[in-house]
C-alpha cells in the first residue's frame, strides 16, 4: 500500500507544473529550468549575476546551471562575460529579447498559478501561501 505524504503530494504538483509549463514554453523554445533563469535575472536590480550565485539559487549543479546558460546564450535570451578583476568569475546578464521572453511568459504563469489554487477560498490561498513559504524558509 502505498503511503501518501507531503513529498509525494508536493513532487505531483510539481511535476503537473512543469509539464503544463514546458507545453507553453515550447512554443517559445525554451524550457521551464530555462525560464527559472529568466526569471531570476530579471528579478534582480542589476540583471545578471555570477555563475556560482545562480548555480546557488536554481539549486542545481554546475554543470547543469552552465548548460542552462550556454543554451539561453545561443537564443539570444543571456550575454555571458568574465569579471574585469578575476577571470574565474563569470557573469550571465539578461538581454533586452530575454527580457521580453519573461514577460511574454508572465501571463502563462498567472494562468498556471490562478489554476493551482483554484479550489481555494481568498482565505485558504492566503494560508496555503504562508505555510509553503514557512516549509521553504524550513528547509
């Protein structure tokens, strides 16, 4: 029998998340991990930030972090340059066609996260809300 449980319920939503977002995303070629990207670019004062702190807030390898951003480079979507002082450091900077991309994509979210908590009363979204930010500050 199996044992229902938070994980498993959270893992389901995610995946109808990303599934129902990757269908949208592909008319426009791209991916939801490479939206995720978008996203956190724009949502910064300055639009770019390093490999590492990116790598540090999609919560993924490397690896996986240089190929989101080497795809996004080669549609255009990201710029990708070396730091002035320390040719370690590289920086991926959203450009003006990202930029777009993002809020072409910003209806398609609304609409994705309107049908999440459809269900809900203003009250309960308002508690759901509060509790999966307490479970994610948790974690």
């Amino acid at each position: 029998m199996k044992k229902e449980t938070c994980g498993i319920f959270i893992h389901q939503i995610h995946n109808a998340i990303e599934k129902s977002m990757n269908n949208q995303l592909r008319k426009q070629g791209l991916t939801f991990s490479q939206m995720n990207v978008l996203i956190i670019l724009i949502s910064v004062s300055e639009k770019r930030l390093s490999f590492k702190e990116l790598e540090k807030q999609l919560a993924l390898a490397q690896s996986t972090t240089v190929g989101l951003i080497s795809r996004l480079e080669q549609k255009g979507l990201v710029s990708i340059y070396g730091d002035q002082e320390d040719k370690r450091i590289k920086y991926a900077e959203i450009t003006a066609l990202g930029i777009k991309y993002c809020e072409e994509a910003e209806q398609n979210m609304e609409s994705m996260e309107e049908k999440l908590v459809a269900c809900l009363s203003e009250t309960e979204r308002k508690t759901f809300f509060s509790l999966l930010k307490d479970v994610n500050d948790t974690l």
